[in-house]
C-alpha cells in the first residue's frame, strides 16, 4: 500500500514536467490539470476531507498574494525606468564599464542576482535581472536561464539565511554541528556558484566563452564561494551578503584587466540578438545621464540594505504583521497539519515587495525631477505593469494551491520517505534530489527546509551516521532546485515578456539541475 501512495503522490510532479516539456503546454494550462488530478488524488487516496483542501487552498492564494507583490513592483521599477527613457543609458553606462559583452553579462545575471538574492531573494534577482540581460542584446529566454542561474547559489544563506535558520531550529542542532552543517553546505554552495559561471560562459560563446570568462569566474567565484564558506563559520545571517558585495565591488577592479577592457563580441552567440534593429536599441544613445539613469538601482541597494540588513531598523520595522489563522486539520490516513495563528506571516514594512515599491516611488520623483516624464505617464506605466503581471497570477495560484494539497495530505513528505527507504545505505548520494523536490514544488529553499529536515535527520538516525552531511546536501540541492521551480520561471518570463515558454526554460535546466544534485550527493556520501 505504501508504495502505490508514494507513486500516486509523485504523479502530479511527473505529470507537470512532462506537460512543460515534452507537450508544450503553457504552464497555466498544465497546472490546471495537474491541480485537478492533484484533488481528486488527494481526496480518493489519502483520504482529504473538503475542509482541508480548501483551507490548502486558501494558504495557497495567500502565498500567491505575496509573491505577485512582488512581481508587481519588480514589473513597475522597470516600467518607469522605461517610461522615462533611462533603457539607453543605462546600457550606455555598462558599456563603460566594460565593453566587453560576456563581462557585462557575467555582471549582471551572476554578480548583480547574486547581490540581489544575498539580501531581498523571493525571486526579484530573476525579476529585476530579466529585463536589464535583455536591454544588452540577451534574447528573452536565455535571458531568464541566466538570471535563474545566476541567483541560485545564493538560496541558503540568501535573504539573510531565514531558509537556513529553519534548517537549524527544525533539525535540532547546534556549537559544532551548526558550523560544520554550514562548513559543508557552502562547500557544496561553491560548486553550483563555480559551475553557475561557467555554464554562463558556455550558453554564451560554448568553449570560447569559457577562454574569454575563465579569469572572471575564478576571480568571483573565490569571492563568492569562498567568502561565503569563511563568514559562514561565524556569521551565517550575512554568509552570502558579504561575498556578494564584495564581488560586486571587485567587478570594478577585473574590469581594469586588458582582457576586459577591449570590446568583444562573439558573433556565433546563439543567446544574443544579432539583428541591426536589436544592436542599435542595445547600445543606443541618450543624453540622460548615468547617474540619473542608474538612481533607481542605486536606491533600490540603499533601500534594502536600510530595511533588511541594517538590523536595529529591520527589528523595529519587523514588529508588525499580518497573517490569518487557520485551524488544525487532518486526513483519513491520520496526517495531521496543525493550527496556526498566522500563517505564512506578511510583514508590510520590511517584504522584499516593499523594498521594490518604495524603490519605485522614490525613482519616480528623481526621474520626474530630472523633467524624464511626459504627461500620462503614470497611466501608462500601470497600465503596462498590469498587463505583464496579470498573465503570471493565474499560473502562480494554480501551481501554490498544487503545491499546498500535496504537502497538506502529506504526499510530499511520502514521496522523500520513499526515496530514503528505497535507497537505504546509498541514500546520501540522492539525499539532495530531496531538497530539489522541495524547492521545484514549492519555490522556496525555507520551504524545502521545512518539509525535509526532519527527513534528512531520521535518515542520519537509520544510517548510524551525523546529520551534518545529510542537512547540507539538503539545503544545496533546494538551492539547485530553485532554478526549475515553475512559480520562479513563470516569473522570469513575466519579466520577458514571453508567457508560455516555460517548458522549454524547464527543457534545458533540468538536466544541469539533476547532474549539479547528483555531484552534491556523491560528495555528500564520501563525506559520511
């Protein structure tokens, strides 16, 4: 009996990648019959009274509510850098930074997602990054697998660790076992930020891009990976954001080198946009000035880092919330989700989609003071951020309603329960495939780390062996799995302008995604 519940409880994720990839089906037409196979599987097999799929599924609207207040902001910083003309001299004033185009776009989809991700996460790196990658000449959809590798690496001890210290308080550990858990997850960490690099170089110019960009993945991934292994023996609340701004400072120094100085161009890129059309509005003039021209990414660094990394200002702010309440409910098989008094709290004044909102009404009335504007703007740039967001909202809700009926009915967990007993003494090689599962069902690393901990921590338990290992190629193969989830692509192609092409988004990263977990656990079995 086990067993045919643990298949029936993956059939939704199977069924999902194949209607991306194999069939084509635009996510939100896949979703829907996914989430309605989903119930009915859940009502048959494990037992799911209606009270507790529709009290799933408000969870689930309530998740996709805070995810589109950020897609909504992300979508509308954008637009008014649009609006008021900046495209041009923003692209400009990266020029100047270096000419080099696989420098400039190392820059942005690696060094600047990774800075993004180290403090805000909850996919605005992809949100923000998308657009600019595409201003330089990147093509809409390597556009968005860039930017989904690029913020990747730093999904643990990103947003100032908050999925790592679920990891810590649900696994029970702590003095040396937190240091060495975090010692081996930003080992692993290293090798998806170092592989993260090349497989940019690769996408843009194969094994010329790899000659051209060596230099500068060493240099940022020693920075990035490295520094995060060292801050995370004492520090891991900052273990990616101080390694991810000090690379974006660095950038400055490895564009001095001759190598990133002259102007180079592959002309055999399949990624860029080689068009006259498309150069010229790449690298089109403008008389706006830089400084003016970049104030609103400026303000957007300012203002994160005054509202969720300057602590006593994140304390104060972080005072206030609101969630609603939900009662325990249980399925006829006996699994039990217990009550909450706030669910998933939303906390108004330090979200991510805060950051982005104030970022743009403080980036309005610069751009509007430097005279950027023509009348009607305001009404174009809504109207615009309306149509790019409502497209997303619908496959959002779908995919997060899915993703709460199967944790809710307890067919997630079965599904990682299976896996480890299957597996028995060869588990550690696949024990991050269970972090990935995770992170592609629910988007999210902490909510990966929720789901799995303890599975990790019983598996330990049944090997004989500490759960060090275990934990760290839990939380790295969830950070691998955020460059699948559906709800994180269906955001990037929001930002693209390309609804309907995330099967063949999901086409190409999930084999790097499966090899990057498989080389994570083989590690993770020597360690052990």
């Amino acid at each position: 009996m086990f067993y045919l519940d643990w298949f029936i409880g993956i059939i939704p994720i199977i069924l999902l990648i194949v209607l991306l990839t194999a069939f084509h089906w635009t996510t939100t037409k896949a979703a829907a019959l996914t989430l309605l196979i989903t119930a009915v599987t859940s009502s048959i097999f494990f037992k799911a009274g209606a009270k507790l799929m529709m009290f799933e599924a408000l969870k689930g609207l309530w998740n996709t509510a805070a995810i589109l207040f950020i897609i909504f902001p992300a979508i509308l910083l954008y637009e008014v850098i649009a609006e008021a003309g900046c495209i041009g001299a923003i692209n400009a004033g990266i020029e100047k930074i270096s000419p080099n185009e696989l420098f400039k776009i190392l820059t942005i989809g690696w060094v600047f997602a990774g800075f993004l991700q180290g403090i805000t996460g909850f996919g605005v790196p992809v949100a923000i990054c998308v657009p600019i990658l595409m201003g330089i000449g990147v093509k809409p959809i390597p556009a968005v697998v860039i930017a989904l590798l690029g913020q990747s690496w730093g999904n643990t001890f990103g947003t100032l660790a908050v999925a790592w210290d679920v990891l810590v308080d649900i696994s029970g550990i702590s003095g040396s076992d937190v240091t060495t858990t975090a010692l081996y997850a930003s080992a692993f960490l290293w090798i998806l930020n170092a592989t993260v690099g090349l497989l940019i170089c690769w996408l843009y110019g194969r094994a010329e891009g790899i000659r051209q960009g060596l230099v500068f993945v060493l240099v940022i991934s020693f920075i990035h990976g490295g520094g995060e292994l060292i801050v995370s023996q004492f520090n891991q609340s900052i273990a990616a954001f101080i390694p991810s701004t000090l690379a974006m400072v660095f950038v400055f120094a490895l564009s001095k080198l001759k190598m990133y100085k002259a102007e180079a161009k592959s002309v055999q890129s399949s990624i860029m946009r080689r068009q006259p059309e498309a150069t010229a509005v790449a690298s089109g003039e403008s008389n706006i000035k830089s400084i003016v021209a970049f104030s609103p990414y400026i303000v957007l660094i300012i203002v994160t880092v005054l509202l969720l990394a300057v602590e006593p200002i994140n304390s104060f702010l972080g005072q206030w919330s609101i969630g609603f309440a939900f009662p325990q409910t249980q399925t006829g098989q006996g699994y039990v989700n217990g009550a909450v008094d706030k669910y998933s709290p939303f906390y108004p004044f330090t979200d991510s989609g805060t950051v982005l909102l104030v970022t743009c009404i403080i980036s309005y009335f610069i751009l509007k003071k430097n005279k950027l504007f023509k009348s009607g703007a305001v009404k174009r740039i809504l109207k615009r951020t309306l149509e790019k967001t409502k497209p997303s909202a619908c496959s959002i809700a779908l995919l997060l309603i899915i993703s709460k009926l199967m944790s809710g009915t307890g067919q997630t967990l079965l599904i990682a329960q299976g896996i480890t007993m299957a597996l028995g003494s060869k588990y550690a090689i696949f024990s991050g495939f269970i972090g990935l599962i995770g992170s592609f069902i629910t988007g999210s690393n902490m909510s990966s780390n929720i789901l799995f901990t303890d599975v990790q921590v019983n598996a330990a338990s049944n090997l004989g062996v500490k759960s060090s290992a275990l934990l760290a190629s839990q939380t790295s193969g969830a950070a691998v799995g955020s460059i699948i989830s559906p709800s994180k692509i269906v955001l990037g192609t929001t930002s693209a302008e390309s609804p309907g092409e995330e099967g063949a988004i999901l086409k190409i990263l999930l084999p790097v995604a499966a090899v990057l977990t498989l080389v994570i656990g083989i590690i993770c079995r020597l360690i052990i």
